[in-house]
C-alpha cells in the first residue's frame, strides 16, 4: 500500500514522524525523498546527452543555453549532497546521468548544438556560466570518489579547461568572486592546483575580509547590501571548503563567524517556518536554511542540534506545503507559488534549484545529531524577543504569541558605491523600512508600503542609499536608525538639502516610527505607510499617528498583492512638511486575536527641538528619541 501523498507535493514522502519531529515532522528521510523527488522531477526535462535540463518557464536575460546549464548544475549540488550524504549509495544513479552530461557538454563548450555548454565569459558578457560553474565544480568535489576519479582521462581535461574559464574572466564585484574560489577549491582537492588556482583563492579572500562588517555579517560587494546571500552564499562557500579540505585554521575563522551569523539569523525564521521576505533572489527559498545546516554539520552553531532541524526542516516544510512546486514537481519562479514581483532579470526556470543548498544538511550522516536529537522550539517561538545588529543596521523584533518575525532595516540598500540613486531603480526589497516572515513588499507601481515618501509637487520620493545610525537594544526594547535622501520619481531626480533621519522603536508588537524631515520646501507633504496584508489573510495591519499629521490612517489598495496575497490593502498617513517638521507614529502586524487598537498603547508623546519623548499607558515607562546626535534613551 502506497503512502499517501501530502496536498500540493506531487511525489510520496514518508509518514510524519512527530515524536522525534514534534514541530514539524520531518526527519532525514524526509530530506531524501525530497531531494529525489525534485531530482527526478527535473530531469524529465533533460537533453538527450544529459548536459542541459531545459526546465518550462520564461528564459532568463541570459538566454536559453545558459538556462540549460543552469539547470544542470543547480540539481547537480542537490544530488551531490543527496549522494555523498549516503557515503556513495547511489540508488536512483543520479551520477550516472551528471558523468553524462558532463562529458557532453564540455565536448565543444561554445557550440550551438544541443547539449554544449556555453563558455565562461566576463561578467557583463557572458556570466551566468560562472555562476553555474560554482555548483559543478562543487558537486564534482562532493562525488569526487564516485564519479570524478571514474571519469575517462580526456572528460577530466575537458572539465577542467571549461571550469578553469571561471578563473580567466571577470566576476560581478560581489559574492561571485567565491564562484572562482569555488572552482579552484575543486581543482586543487583533485591535484590540479597551480599558482592560477592559488591566485583566485587568495583574492577572495582578500575581499571577503573587506566586506566582513561585523555582527557575523559580510556585505554583498562593496556597498551596503546585507540579505540571504549571507548565509548561502557569503559563509557557505568558505565555511564549506575549510570542512572538505580540513583546513582548521581557515575553519576556525570563518566557523567563527558563521557561529556570530546563526546566533541572531536563527531569530529570523517564523514559528511557521518561513523566512524574512526581504533582499533577492527570494526565488531561492529554503536555500535560507543553507547556513542552519552548515553550522550543525560542521560544529560552528551557538544553536542546539534540535533548533537547528527545527528551523531547516520547519523552512523547507513551510514552502512545499504552501504552492512552492508546481504540478509537474518543479520548483516555481516565485515564492509560495508563482511571482514575477519577486524576480529579478538574471532569475530563470532553473534559478529557484540554488534552493538546493538546504540539503547541505544531508552531508550530516543518518547518526548525526542533527537528526537524531528531538526538534526543539524555534528561537522566534521561546518568547519575545529583540535584537539589534548594529553593522548591518537591522533591527528584528519577534513576538511569540503569532510566532511573526519583523525585520526594521536602517543599514542595508542595493546601491554599490560608484552608482548615483534614481528613483527608477527603486528595489522594494531593499527600500522599505519593514520587513516581515507573514508579508511581503508590494509590487512596483502600487502604494509602498512601509515607507516614507516626500512629496513635493505632488510627486512622490523613494529611499535608495540607506546611511545607518546606530541600534541597540536590552529588556525587550531595540532601535535603529538611519538617514536617506529622498529621491524623486518624476522631476529634478533631488532637492538640494532635503533628507529624512528615521528611527524605529519596538517593544512587543509595536513599532513606535519617528521620522525627521529637514529641509522640505514649502508646500511639501509627507505620507507614511504600514504593513500590506490581504482581505482574508489573518494578520492584522494597523497604524496609528501621534504627531505631525493631518489625515488618515486611511486603508490604500495595492491591486499588485505582495507575495502572500493577490490583493493588499496599506494603512496610510498624511502630514504638512516644510522647513524642519517631525512625524511620529505607532505601527504594527499581528496575528493575534482581538488585538487591542494602538490608540490606547501610548499614553503620552512630546516634541520639542531636541527630540521626542513617549509614554506608554499600560507600565508608564518612558523613552526618548533624541536628535542631536541622533538615538535613542530606553528605559533602565
């Protein structure tokens, strides 16, 4: 008799095992059958030769070739770590069919035929290769026992010649300089280092030291763009390379790091196993517990052996049980389900397979204690908690009566330093001020929501380069703060002198959002926005003002949705700017039932010329916002 098939999984998974699994339940076994499900899925749409896996789905800006490729190498990692985590157990020969493809396509990388792979070019030339590249030489070194050292002598020169294209060309100036890194990592674990792999290497880490902040974070290039590639991509990839190659000096420092990273990321999982909506490349999904699993195998987590399964097993649970397949088993471009607001133009039908990652975790063998130890609660599900990360300016604010998580960002854009700001490049999963595990942003060319925008004219503004200010937190407080200049989507793109300083203050679930405008021209307005939540979701979005507005909150339409609802609505409030002005209110999401109006939280809020001074009505504690300098005094 056939196991039953779990609603919106078009493959078997075993039965729930909720005594060991009691929050989710799911155990290793889960993991594997999820991994050959997806595989077996995939393949169904390869080439003859088994080079290319041409997945449905509109191309990327790359083309489809270099989407066939990316197909290939984004289901290898996940096999690759299915294959190596079972010691070489091979039973669906899974490697079989990657030796295939491996040998044709690298044949005649360049050439237009049905299974050559394309070529490693530059960077703004021909890209996306090198990214796949990452994924192949990776697999190739988890399999190295079961399908590298079987290869025939002419496949391995070949593989190596096409690989070694990543080393020869130009990286985008971010995490894809650990592509090459990668690369080279396999190379020399197989003998074929030389000082052109040892050049690659060194250089990367040369600039990852430059991109480390602090806080257990790295910024994404040059600039200040913290998000999910921290986790699977910026501490993967060398925490990964140190375990494989036994490095233990480099493992010691970049375990280290990822220990600092897991110690407030765990926080950022809701209690229904959803990550933050927030930053790119969200397609990606589960590849979110990538780190998780990354810390338990290899021992540099703060995190117990059953928080971490919580939290990796809860993450990959959460989006096959919520649309995230489609009916043929893939992987759809979007999020829960399909969702073009959530892509970017790189993002292709095999791009949401880097979710391949998670199964990191399977390197973990059967005995490990990440699946042997009983799940335990997740961070966001203990208690209430606050914690501020001052290096990349977040602020995260979770409540264990919903289980929702909340991310307040003061320090993280995706403007790299060279660039100017233009409103026309507004990215609303950088430019909002909230974030959450239970909304999403709303599409472009619908009302913003969590923003401030300034009106001038009656033309809106944008916020793009984010300057933080400071954080900090302690007794169930935090605050983060951060200045911008206001960017104009229609007219002269500035106003001389015009900026916005922001400060959020949270407590439970309230969010206190005080904004400083200076520099207005006359006549200027302001508007403030919430959270944006559906008609029939259950989660509550209000907004409440305390100072220097003159209308609202009053409920706007977003026809767009977000990535949780096909139609959202936004609380918003309107305020009279020019010159220096102050606007002060109260904010919050929940899912509790019967919420009480904000209205009655605040007993009393003051303004003056050095800052803003609330009381709240149910303990009489008090705290100020101060302006000059810029933060924020909490009650002892």
């Amino acid at each position: 008799m056939s196991t039953p098939r779990t609603p919106g999984i078009p493959f078997e998974l075993p039965p729930e095992d909720r005594e060991s699994s009691p929050y989710t339940g799911y155990t290793r076994v889960h993991w594997e059958a999820v991994a050959d499900g997806l595989l077996a899925s995939a393949w169904r749409w390869s080439t003859p030769g088994c080079a290319l896996l041409h997945l449905p789905g509109r191309p990327s800006r790359s083309g489809v070739r270099s989407d066939g490729l990316e197909g290939y190498a984004r289901t290898f990692l996940a096999a690759a770590f299915r294959v190596a985590g079972a010691g070489g157990h091979d039973r669906h020969g899974w490697l079989e069919r990657y030796a295939r493809g491996l040998a044709a396509g690298t044949r005649t990388p360049g050439r237009d035929d049905s299974e050559s792979w394309p070529l490693i070019l530059d960077h703004d030339v021909q890209g996306q290769p090198m990214v796949e590249s990452a994924s192949v030489a990776l697999g190739l070194r988890l399999t190295a026992p079961w399908l590298w050292k079987n290869l025939d002598a002419d496949v391995q020169d070949r593989a190596e010649e096409w690989l070694r294209g990543a080393l020869r060309h130009t990286p985008a100036p971010n995490n894809w300089y650990l592509f090459p890194y990668t690369v080279a990592g396999f190379l020399e674990s197989v003998g074929r280092g030389d000082a052109e792999t040892a050049a690659v290497r060194q250089r990367a880490m040369g600039l990852l030291e430059e991109w480390y902040r602090g806080d257990g974070w790295y910024a994404d290039g040059d600039g200040r763009a913290f998000d999910h590639y921290n986790g699977w991509a910026l501490h993967l990839y060398p925490v990964l390379d140190a375990h494989l190659a036994g490095d233990e000096e480099s493992s010691a420092r970049y375990g280290a790091r990822l220990r600092e990273h897991l110690d407030g990321f765990s926080l950022m999982f809701g209690a229904d196993g959803a990550p933050l909506h927030f930053g790119r490349s969200l397609a990606y999904r589960f590849a979110a517990s990538a780190a998780v699993g990354l810390g338990a195998l290899t021992g540099h987590t703060p995190l117990t052996p059953g928080t971490s399964r919580r939290l990796a097993s809860g993450s990959l649970r959460h989006f096959l049980a919520r649309g995230a397949l489609t009916e043929d088993g893939l992987l759809s471009l979007g999020w829960h389900g399909p969702h073009e607001a959530t892509l970017q133009r790189y993002s292709g039908p095999a791009s949401p397979y880097w979710a391949s990652k998670a199964f990191v975790s399977l390197l973990a063998p059967a005995g490990h204690p990440l699946w042997t130890a009983p799940e335990e609660p997740a961070p966001a599900e203990r208690a209430d908690r606050v914690l501020a990360l001052p290096a990349p300016g977040l602020l995260v604010q979770a409540t264990r009566a919903d289980g929702i998580v909340r991310l307040h960002n003061h320090g993280s854009d995706h403007v790299r330093p060279h660039e100017g700001e233009f409103a026309a490049e507004d990215d609303p999963h950088y430019g909002r001020q909230a974030y959450s595990t239970r909304t999403g942003p709303t599409a472009w060319g619908n009302i913003a929501d969590n923003h401030l925008s300034v009106e001038v004219k009656g033309r809106g503004s944008v916020r793009r380069r984010v300057h933080p200010l400071g954080a900090g937190y302690g007794g169930g407080w935090g605050w983060a703060a951060s200045w911008h200049r206001p960017v104009f989507t229609a007219g002269p793109p500035m106003v001389p002198g015009l900026t916005v300083q922001s400060v959020t203050v949270v407590r439970g679930r309230y969010e206190l959002r005080v904004h400083r405008v200076i520099g207005a021209p006359d006549g200027a307005r302001v508007t403030h926005t919430g959270w944006a939540t559906g008609p029939e979701e259950p989660v509550v979005s209000a907004l409440h003002g305390l100072y220097g507005w003159d209308e609202g909150p009053e409920p706007v339409p977003a026809p767009g949705g977000t990535a949780y609802t096909r139609w959202a609505r936004v609380p918003r409030l309107t305020g009279r700017a020019g010159g220096t002005t102050v606007h002060v209110c109260l904010a919050s999401l929940t899912a509790e039932p019967d919420p009480a109006p904000l209205a009655e939280a605040v007993a009393d809020v003051s303004v003056d010329d050095d800052g803003v001074e609330v009381t709240w009505a149910h303990d009489g504690a008090r705290f100020r916002v101060g302006f000059r300098p810029l933060g924020v005094s909490l009650p002892g």
